[in-house]
C-alpha cells in the first residue's frame, strides 16, 4: 500500500463540525487512534446507541477491526489494510472525545492521563454517563491506562507523548505523535485563559516547528452575535469565580444554587474554596474532587442515592435544610429543580444542557421561570478565544497547519506554512 513506509493521516470523522474526533496516524506495520467520542445531535431524537444506529447516523466512522468484535458489526468500507500495533489515545474526558470507549475492542490497548482516567472511572460510576458495554455490568468503564504528565508510549515505530494542556476538561491534554519520517502534533482541546495555562504554552515550545498541527478551532465556528443578556461576560476562569461571588454577595437572603460541567474539576474545587457561602455539592461531585484534587467539601444525597464510602459522613448537609435555606449555603443542583424556592437564582455555568442547540435548553429555562427562579448564566469557554488560536499557532509555527473540531476551518491561517482542509474519511501521506 502506498502509505507503507511513509506516515498517513486518515480523518475519520470530527470534520465540518464540533465534536466526535477520530483520526488515525499510521506508519508501517503501526497505527494510532485519538480520540473515541460521538458527535453530538441531541435533535436527532436516536431511540438507541447501537453501533450500527451511530454509523448509519454519522455519529461516529465506519472502522475497521477497531470496535468490540462481539457488537455484530460488519465493516463494509474499502480499507483492507492490517497492523500488528494498535492502541487508541484519549485527549480527555468531555463526551465528544470519549462517550464510546466502551465499544473499542477489548484487547486495544487506550491510553489517557491519570486524571482523564479517574474522572471517566467516576463519572461513569453509575453506568450513565458512556455508552455502556451490552456485555457487562451497571457502571462498567473499560480498562484505561492512566500516564503521567509529558510519559511516551510507543505503539512499533509510532511515540506518543502525552503534553497537558489547558482546557475545562481536568487532564487535558495534547498528543506528540513522532514516526521516523513526521512529526505531528495534535492539540485536542486547548485555551490560554484556564488555571493552566502555562501548560498550553509548554506545548507551544515542545512542538516548535511541527511538521502537522491538527488544531481544535471550536471558537471560529459562530458569527459574532450580540451579548446575550442573560449571560455574564466572562474572560477568564478566574474572572467567572469573581463573578460568582458577586452574585452570591448581591442576593443575601435569597436560596443560590449553581451547576457546571462535573469534569472542570478546578472550577467546582475554586467555587469551594472561595465562595462566600458553604459550599454543597452532590455527593458524587464531591467524590470526584476528593479523588481527583485531594480536597473535601460539603455534600448532600438525594433521596435513594447510593451511598459513597469515600466521603467524610461529618461533611454531610441533608437535603431537606438545603431546600429551605436562603442565606448559609451555595449548593450544587442537578435534578429535582421543581424543589426550588421560588424567588431564589440558579447559575448555570457551563452546565447541561448547554446551550440554544439543545432542545431541552428552552425546556429547562421555562420550567425555571415557572418556578420563578432567576436564571443567571455564568459560562467560561473551554476552547482559545480566536486571537489565542493565532497566538498559539504562531508559537509553534507549523509547517502544515489541518484545523479540525471546526464549523469553519477556512478561518484558521497558516503565516509559517502550508493549510489543509480535509474531508471526511479522507487519507493523505504526508
């Protein structure tokens, strides 16, 4: 085959929209996978998440030999091509990288950072969060293994250092992928406006001069709308921390409770360290930042939770004072918003649903209005804002510059080098 003995690049799927990246790097006998996600199509309505349901709607790719071979599916596409080495990388947990981990066929080996690791491992503790396996039990996660910061995995001929980024996803990260003819560098998801971003930056300098930057570009994919009156303008995560305090400072005697996405792990751990009220979240939150961070935090169950032995029973606040309370505590919602006190805020940071594109976005705010509950919407993008994408590829100055994970990729440039626009299921050879 044409592609034996020189690097390839095969892009599955994540072309033309935002989510559901899978690419394939391929040398010789050795190939690479990242990551393992859906795209997200809430409209879609799917009644299931068969493997052949997803293919036939385009969620994920036809793949050859990469998928639980006990799932019934057929591989009908034109690839004859075999390996002797595989493995599939992970470059953190948010659903579109991630949601079909538990269809990869067992015996490929999937590697994340730790992290990225447990947070998966919690998230899906109850079996709903991933897609689960038709094979086994409630809450299974497929083996992952969890590498350290910047550790090299070798799959034959192929090195892949992992390189944490900044992102809103806790563990993050980019992947170095080295052949003995390319160097390519794949960003995942990034920014330069996180607690780390000093991370993103030490990935600028590490990939210097790549000889491929596949590059995220969520942030160029929207016109530019008017401010939305309903959501505060926010620059920077500590800048939304400010901001929240101000808003738990300006609504003294009335109930506040809050939500966001459980894997920004930093966001709830600063929301706990520095809101001005007791911080309460969810039990399984706050198992998720005493395994992750190290740090516990006041928590509560809903009726018929299960109990987690890993949290500290002193640290329990009932739900029942909770639901009544307007002035001690800041707590975490995510269910039972009918239980709210009416003339109370709820500020939704980044949590589900996200946005106008879910249709249970305009469901959810009208059930608060019923409820009279002020909604105050108080998000901090987890992708470079559009100028920090020009930055970050003037840092490390591609030779070849493929934007993906893009509504719009024609409006990322490349002043170093050469661009290229790929399609779906389309291979090069660089």
């Amino acid at each position: 085959m044409e592609s034996k003995g020189k690097t390839s690049l095969t892009f599955h799927s994540g072309i033309l929209t935002i989510g559901g990246t899978v690419i394939e790097v391929a040398y010789e006998d050795s190939h690479i996978f990242f990551d393992f996600g859906t795209e997200f199509r809430p409209e879609l309505n799917l009644k299931d998440d068969n493997i052949q349901t997803l293919i036939n709607h385009r969620l994920v790719p036809e793949i050859k030999d990469l998928y639980d071979a006990r799932l019934g599916y057929t591989y009908e596409g034109e690839n004859q091509e075999t390996y002797a080495n595989t493995a599939v990388f992970l470059s953190h947990a948010h659903l579109d990288h991630s949601r079909m981990i538990n269809y990869l066929e067992p015996s490929i080996p999937m590697y994340t950072l730790k992290e990225t690791k447990a947070i998966l491992n919690l998230l899906n503790r109850e079996g709903d969060f991933l897609i689960p396996s038709p094979f086994e039990g409630k809450g299974f996660t497929r083996e992952l293994i969890g590498c350290e910061a910047n550790e090299v995995i070798k799959v034959g001929a192929i090195s892949v250092e992992l390189v944490p980024v900044d992102h809103d996803a806790y563990g993050a990260c980019a992947l170095l992928i080295t052949t003995p003819d390319r160097f390519i560098t794949y960003t995942g998801d990034l920014r330069l406006h996180g607690y780390d971003r000093e991370n993103t930056v030490r990935l600028c300098e590490k990939a210097k001069h790549t000889d491929a930057l596949i590059m995220e570009g969520v942030s160029i994919s929207f016109p530019e709308r008017e401010e939305d009156p309903e959501q505060i303008k926010v620059i920077s995560e500590e800048d939304l921390i400010q901001q929240l305090i101000r808003l738990v400072n300006e609504n003294e005697s009335r109930q506040v409770t809050f939500n966001g996405y459980p894997a920004n792990v930093k966001r709830f751990e600063k929301i706990v360290e520095l809101a001005p009220r007791t911080v309460v979240l969810e039990a399984s939150m706050a198992a998720l930042l005493k395994e992750v961070t190290g740090r516990s935090a006041h928590y509560y169950y809903l009726e018929d939770s299960p109990i987690i032995p890993e949290l500290d029973p002193s640290l329990e606040i009932s739900y029942e004072v909770l639901i009544n309370d307007n002035h001690q505590y800041l707590w975490q919602v995510v269910d039972r918003f009918t239980n709210l006190q009416g003339g109370g805020v709820y500020i939704h940071s980044d949590a589900a649903p996200l946005g106008d594109f879910d249709p249970q976005y305009a469901v959810f705010l009208e059930m608060l209005d019923k409820q009279k509950v002020t909604f105050v919407r108080l998000a901090c993008s987890g992708h470079a804002f559009p100028e920090d994408l020009d930055q970050i590829i003037a840092w490390i100055e591609p030779k070849l510059l493929i934007p993906i994970h893009t509504l719009k990729p024609e409006k990322l440039e490349n002043p170093y080098g050469d661009r290229y626009l790929p399609t779906r299921g389309e291979k090069i050879v660089l």
